[in-house]
C-alpha cells in the first residue's frame, strides 16, 4: 500500500499537497492539467524531489532517505528510458545488476522478460535501432526483471499513436501482475482503458484516487475546467 | 570508511595541482624579490597581449566556415583530413616553426611566388610571422572543437529543421549559432591563452625589443642575465594576466541545454549552388596551409631516417616513457576532477583550469630552486618533466571532458539513479563509454604535447638523459641539420602515432 501522508511539494511558486493511500495492486491514472505537478508528484514517490513535508510511505515504511534505485519501485521517464550506447540485452541486465556481471540463468531472463514483450531475438541491438514502441517495450521489459512491488509510469508512451499506445497500456496491465501501478496521463481514454482508479491533481492538489467511471460520468468543477465539459 | 576516502581523491588532487602552479609561481617570487618594470618590459607586455588577440581572432574566424565544411561535406580524404586537423596542434613547436620557414621563409615557396608577381616579400620573422605560427597551430584545434560541437547537435534536429523547410540560414541561427555561442568564445579564450605561454614561437620567431613576449623576458632573465628578481617579476606579471584571462574564459564556456539524441551519426544537409564552392574552397586552402609545412619537414627529414644515431633511439624511448606516463596522469586527474565538478563542487573546476594560468617556465623554474639545493637536478628530469607535462594538460582535457559530462548527468543520471547505477559500475558502463570520444581525444593530445614538449626539459636535463625533443635542439644547435630534421621527423611521427592511438581507442569505444 502507498501512502502520501500530508505530502507538501513546493519548488519557486509551485505548490503541491498530497494525502491519499493508494491501495496494493490497484492501477491508478493521475490525471490534470499540464503544470499541476503530476510528474513532481511521481517523482517525489520515486525520490527524485524531496518534500518540504510530509511522508511517502511504502507497506508502512517510511521512503525518505532511500535512493531512488532501493525504493520498492521501478519508474519509466517520459524520454530517456534506455542508455543509448548498451544493447538492449545491457539495458535490460541493469535491471537484474547495476553491474552487469551477469551469470547465465540471468542472461536467459533477459532474454525471457524480451520474448515476453515481443523484442525476441533482438537483445542485440542499440535503441538507436528501434521504434519509439520497442523503445516503450524494451523499458517494460526492464520494469518487469525488476520485479518491484510499484510501477511509475511518468507519460512513456505520450508520443506515440492512440492504437500503439493503447497496445502499450494493455501489455503494462498484462505484465504488472498484482504490482501497483501510478500512470500520468493527459488524454481521459488512457485513464478509462487502463485504470481503475484516477488520482486528479488540480489547483495545488494532488485528490485521493476515486473509480475513474465515477469520476468521468460526474466530473468534479476542476476535472469539468480540465476536460472542457 | 573506504567511500570517505575516496570521497577526499578530487579535494587531494586539487591540492597537487594548486601547489605545483601557485606553490611553483611562489618560490620564484620569494626566491626573486621584487622590482619595477621597465619600458622594455611594458613592451614585450604589450606584444604578448597583440599577438594572443590577433592569433585568437584569426583562428577562430577562419575556423567556423571550415569546421562547418567539414561537417556537412563527404568528401575522398575526409577522415584523413579530419585526423590531420589534429596534426599541427600536436606538432612538436619547434618542428612546426622549421616547416612554416621552410614555406614561408626567404627562399621558400610562397616568396618565391610573389617575387614573380612582383608583390613585395612576406616576413615570416616578428608580428607577422608570430601570429602565422600561432594561427598554424592552433586553427585546427579550434577547428576540432567546433566539429565535435558540430557532431553533438542531435541528427534529430538537423531532420527538424528540415521538416520545418529550413533553409542554411534559418538553420544557422537556430542551431548552429546557439552551439557557437556555447563552444566559440571558450576555443578562442584558449587560444589567447596558449598564445600568451607560447614560448618556443617567441623564441624562434620574435625576439629583439619589438617583438619580445613576457615568457621570453622571463626566459632571458633567468638564463643569459641571472636575473632570478627580475624573471620573478615579470612571472608574477605573467601570472596574473594568464589568471585574468583564464577567469574571464571560465565566464565564456557555458553549456547549451540541447536534448539527447540517440547517438546517431551527425546528418547535416549539405546545400549545393555558391555554398559549395566556398566550402570547397575552405577546405582546399587549409589543407594547403596545414600540408604544406609537415610535407617540408618530411622532405627534409627523410633522406637521413635510415642512418639515425642510437642516441636518437634512446632519447625516442625516454621521450615515449615520459608521454604515455604523463597522459594517463592528466587523463586520470582530469576525469577525477570533471566528475566532482558534476556533483556540484566548482572549486575542482578552478583547480583543473588554474594550469592554464601557470606556465611550464615558471613552473619549471620554481621546481628547479626547490630541487637545487637538495639533489642533482638531471636525476629528476625526467619525473619533473612527466609531472609538469601532465599538469598542463589538465586544463585541456577537463575542457573537453565537461561538456559531455554535464550533458551526460543532464540527460542520464535520473535513469541511472532509478538503476542503482553507482561507483564503479557507473564508470565502467555509463560515464566511460559516454566520455570515450573526448578522453581519447583528450589523451592523445595530452601524450602528443608531452612528446614534443620542450620546456622544462631544457632547464633539467644534464648531457645525458636528454629527451627527443632536446636532441633535436641540441643536434640543430650543434648545425647537424641533417640529424636534426630526420630526428625531428621521427618525433613528429612518434607524437602522431601516440595521438592516433588514443584518439582511435575513443572513437571505437564511442561508436560502439
């Protein structure tokens, strides 16, 4: 269970609060307006941006003062997602030793977690080599040997097209297999395939997670602004 | 604990370094004393600022159209050309100057050329020919910086800006002026900085009242006057211009926040119509102006390789010891340092450009006054000369390396921090593969320079022990000009071959 306990972000004039639980194997879309703070909330769960206040915590445990690498979570960043220089094979072993010194039944699961999100075969080349979905997939496969509790999708897959995307969604919802999953989002339909809950962040606010039918058939005034309804 | 220590490398290395510039540039002014300065001394004052400002500004005017056709134009040669563009920086200076008086001497080429057309003949000797040196060494290290600043605009936007129908001009002001703005004015700070401690030019080229330079002054002082309170001032002198500049320089140097790209191979469109024909013409005349003199050399220097003496094979040896030793050091030292200065600590910044402020004179000279009294000054020649080779090259590869490193923790460290990618790891599999094409660099003009360097060498060395590039002085003092040329041919190999090397090494663990 992820719990924002009176989460205070601020930066310059921006100003987040957030005090919200988020239950385990839920799959959440957190949804605002561009500005709002989705990003610095995810990465102030990932430990990137340290609050002024308040806690993260995970399973009861407090984060704070754990780098981002030992926190129970993986993340995939809007860009940027894989080294450019390693193979994907390398990219994907990061995930199982920062150190690459891999042993065989390693090697076998990278080349497993590969055929699983469709890149069989192709453990040898650069991301230069690749699609902006195999880029997508490559990082899930990653995500996936990792095997954290916590999924945090920061937009990965914002630039690519609404059937690719939508693919992308399913196959995160096939592999997250009982982790819990925070996906930012800017477009409803991602929210309304993929979640089942949707956090709003609007107005310095970061809401508790509500059922995201609910909310869409009964949009709240700041959701209403949002959506132009 | 072991990461404390390791934590103190960078603050410990800082420390080396301040001591060996500033401590070196204090012993020589308490050993001196003080005094005024004379009117001869404002003179060669004046001509050192002259000739820095003229040799910066050539080099770094002519180098922007020619770094720029370069990068757009494919062309037979073109590697090699590139390569070679490496080559007269690396050039051992007092080869460089044999060569220039070989093409642009009384008797050479280029006089000769303008006899027949009646023009009156070109002086290679005082301003004009300073400057030509200056400007022959150092275009096409400008020239290499502009391409690699070139090369890490992503291909992405270069397809941008043609998907917007940009035309060169457009295209000029929205990309390629930005990496301008951002790489220009720190190449042509250098050059004014290495034009200011260029010592081995002003000897061979300048001298006499009206084209003197403080380094010379200083030189002069200390060797034939046994002046040490008069070098000593005019060392504080130099001193503080080098650190004036260097500060300024730091200002200078910014980074541009250009995204990643994805490590493709630059594609820059290459306009046909009068473009190509200035280009072309660019390219044509710098690798006549660079060609020209190494081929002189070659041509003078070849006959006599075959019967080279073996005192010439084991100056080569020591010489090779010397740089490969003091190129890692600097290369080490350097990375150390670019990575504290990642992490937010300026002051290693300062401590790896403070060599620029300093030069081999006076840092030479201040260690010769502590060492004299207390061991032979030839035993240590060798180390003192490795010490100090890799301390000037500090500046220049921390130079080369920060862009990279501060793009690379831009763009890179948030993933490697979600990795757990840290210490060694991260060297081994982020920072050092991402670094390679400038470390290469980096370390081969290190190695390159330490080869050719003669300097502190000169102050040191007894009548054995000597270094290759020594011997080419001593042999050419000596008026065995045969010896001296094919030496200073095998020199001239030696430093490209060490260069090459190193650069290669970078390019291949860059592209992989």
């Amino acid at each position: 269970m992820l719990r924002l306990e009176h989460l205070d972000l601020r930066q310059d004039d921006f100003r987040l609060q957030a005090d919200l639980t988020v239950p385990v194997g839920a799959r959440v879309a957190v949804i605002g307006p561009s500005g709002a703070g989705k990003s610095t909330l995810l990465m102030a769960v990932a430990g990137f941006f340290a609050p002024v206040a308040g806690r993260v915590l995970w399973d009861g445990q407090d984060l704070a003062g754990r780098a981002p690498g030992d926190r129970p979570l993986s993340i995939l960043f809007q860009d940027q997602n894989l080294f450019p220089h390693l193979t994907l094979a390398q990219n994907l072993g990061l995930g199982l030793r920062a150190d690459l010194r891999l042993d065989a039944g390693q090697r076998a699961r990278v080349e497993e977690a590969l055929q699983r999100v469709g890149l069989a075969g192709m453990g040898a080349r650069k991301p230069a080599q690749l699609s902006g979905g195999q880029v997508g997939r490559a990082a899930l496969a990653r995500a996936l040997l990792r095997e954290r509790p916590l999924l945090l999708l920061d937009e990965p897959f914002a630039a690519l097209g609404p059937a690719l995307k939508a693919e992308m969604l399913d196959l995160v919802a096939e592999l997250a297999d009982g982790a819990t999953v925070l996906m930012v989002t800017h477009d409803p339909a991602d929210a309304r395939r993929f979640a089942d809950q949707t956090i709003l962040v609007a107005d310095g606010i970061a809401h508790a997670p509500w059922p995201t039918a609910q909310l869409f058939a009964d949009p709240p005034p700041a959701l209403r602004a949002y959506l132009g309804t | 604990m072991a990461s404390r220590a390791v934590a103190l490398i960078p603050a410990l290395l800082a420390l080396i370094v301040v001591a060996l510039t500033l401590g070196s540039a204090a012993v020589t002014a308490v050993w001196g004393g003080g005094g005024g300065l004379g009117p001869a001394d404002w003179a060669a004052l004046r001509f050192t600022l002259l000739q820095a400002a003229l040799s910066a500004a050539v080099s770094a005017l002519l180098a922007v159209p020619l770094a720029r056709a370069l990068v757009r134009r494919r062309f037979a040669g073109r590697g090699l050309l590139l390569r070679l563009m490496a080559a007269p920086f690396l050039l051992p200076v007092v080869v460089a100057v044999l060569g220039l008086l070989a093409v642009f001497g009384r008797s050479g080429p280029v006089n000769s050329l303008l006899a027949v057309l009646g023009l009156p003949a070109l002086s290679v000797f005082g301003l004009h020919g300073v400057v030509l040196a200056h400007v022959f060494l150092n275009l096409p290290l400008v020239t290499r910086m502009l391409v690699h600043g070139w090369q890490a605009i992503p291909a992405e936007r270069f397809r941008l800006a043609q998907a917007l129908g940009m035309g060169p001009g457009p295209q000029f002001r929205h990309l390629e002026l930005p990496m301008l703005r951002a790489t220009l004015p720190g190449a042509a700070a250098l050059v004014f900085l290495l034009c200011l401690t260029s010592f081995a030019v002003a000897l061979t080229l300048g001298g006499g009242p009206k084209a003197s330079t403080v380094e010379l002054a200083i030189y002069q002082a200390l060797r034939f006057d046994f002046l040490p309170g008069k070098a000593a001032t005019l060392a504080a002198v130099q001193f503080a211009l080098c650190a004036t500049v260097t500060l300024a320089a730091m200002r200078l140097a910014r980074v541009e926040g250009f995204g990643a790209g994805l490590g493709r191979e630059v594609e820059m469109p290459a306009p046909g119509g009068w473009r190509r024909g200035v280009d072309a013409l660019m390219i044509v005349l710098a690798a006549g102006f660079l060609l020209a003199p190494l081929l002189a050399v070659v041509w003078r220097g070849a006959p006599g390789l075959v019967a080279l003496p073996s005192s010439v094979g084991w100056a080569a040896a020591r010489s090779l010891v010397v740089a490969v030793l003091s190129a890692v050091l600097a290369a080490v030292a350097a990375l150390v340092l670019v990575q504290a200065r990642v992490a937010g600590r300026r002051w290693a910044e300062l401590a790896a450009m403070l060599p620029l402020a300093a030069s081999g004179l006076v840092m030479g000279t201040g260690l010769f006054l502590l060492v004299q009294p207390v061991a032979p000054v030839e035993r240590l020649a060798l180390p003192v000369t490795m010490l100090v080779n890799a301390t000037l090259a500090l500046p220049y590869l921390f130079r080369l390396l920060l862009p990279e490193a501060l793009r690379l923790e831009a763009d890179y460290v948030r993933l490697a921090e979600s990795l757990s990618l840290r210490g060694a790891a991260r060297l081994r599999l982020l920072v050092l593969p991402r670094l390679a094409r400038p470390l290469g660099f980096g370390t081969g003009l290190a190695a390159a320079l330490s080869m050719g360097d003669l300097g502190v060498i000169a102050l040191f060395a007894g009548e054995r022990g000597v270094t290759l590039p020594l011997l080419v002085q001593r042999l050419t003092g000596a008026y065995r000009m045969e010896a001296a040329a094919s030496a200073a041919l095998l020199l001239v190999g030696l430093s490209f071959a060490l260069f090459w090397l190193f650069d290669r090494w970078g390019a291949r663990h860059a592209a992989a």
